[in-house]
C-alpha cells in the first residue's frame, strides 16, 4: 500500500511541474503615419484638388482615378460623372452605394458638406463596424460634374484594428472635399 502512494505522490509531482505562465505586459500598438502634406491635383479633368503626398494615384478612364495608400493597404476610390439632367439618378446611385452596407455596418453618419462660395454640395458618410467601407462621398456642383468616391481596405473588415488607418484616410477624403475646384 506503502509503495501505491509513493508512486501516486511521485506520478502527481511529476505532472504538477511545468512552466509557470506569466501575463503579458501592457502594451501599445504602434501606428506611425507620416504627417500629412498636401499638393494640388490638377490635370485636363473638369476638377482639381489638395491630396496628400504618401499616395499613388492611378488614373482611369473619364477623369476617374484611385488613391492609393501602400502603408496601410487602402484605395480611396474616385469616379467622375458628368451631369446631364440626371443629378437626381446620380445622387440616388450614391446614397444606395452607402446604404447597400447597412446590414454590416453598427451605424451610418452623414454630414453635409456645402460650400457655396466654390459651388460645392455633397455628403460625407462615416461607416460604423465592420462593413467593407468605412467611409463614401459625394460631391457636385448640380449642374455639370459630379464626384462620387469609396474608402476601403485591403484586409478583412475588423473596425477595431483598421480604426486608426481609416481616421487618417478620412481626413484626406474631407480635404479632397474642402478644396475640390470646378473648372
């Protein structure tokens, strides 16, 4: 009987070593985006505007373009449309291109933007969650050019870790629409 408990007491000493588990310390993620410089953007399209220097810009056909942001595997997606007595279709297509993320998103923010002095009128909408998009425009002068234009990321839609990136593309999105000049 002796010799079970030995061997009981032994088998239990052996199982019970084992490294100790230690907590993590704390920590912070860091997200190092460089200052934002801008420069104007002109060119033979019916618009011009400030964006920052970190993005590469690859034009499409009929003045449209993509702005990408390598560093953190974003695409602002720029379309230009002209008016032609269609401004009601367009910002119908713009306003469902928003909602159409509706059953991801946590919520949808709008804010208007108007600027009567430039002729500029168009909406920003902040997308809440983890929708694709996390953040959609339109600009128009109502009468000849319309803007529309898409944020989005090159990796699953996770709101908290894309947070910081998407704050700082916001940013540009709403100085495109500050300094959009019609020509």
């Amino acid at each position: 009987m002796k010799n079970w408990i030995v061997i009981l007491l032994f088998s239990f000493l052996l199982v019970s070593c084992g490294d100790e588990t230690v907590p993590k310390p704390k920590g912070q993620l860091r997200l190092d985006y460089p200052e934002a410089n801008y420069g104007f953007l002109a060119g033979s399209c019916p618009f011009s505007f400030d964006i920052n220097d970190v993005v590469k810009i690859k034009s499409k056909e009929m003045c449209s373009f993509e702005l990408h942001y390598p560093k953190m595997k974003a695409t602002v997606y720029i379309t230009y449309k002209p008016v032609n007595d269609n401004i009601d279709d367009l910002l119908r297509d713009a306003q469902k291109l928003t909602y159409d993320h509706v059953i991801k998103a946590d919520d949808i923010l709008e804010q208007p933007f108007i600027n009567t002095k430039k002729k500029v009128y168009g909406m920003f909408y902040e997308v809440g969650g983890n929708a694709a998009t996390n953040a959609q425009f339109y600009v128009t002068d109502s009468t000849k050019n319309f803007i529309v234009g898409s944020l989005y990321f090159y990796a699953k839609p996770n709101f908290d870790s894309i947070l910081p990136a998407a704050d700082y593309v916001k940013n540009d999105i709403r100085k495109i629409m500050e300094t959009i000049e019609w020509k």
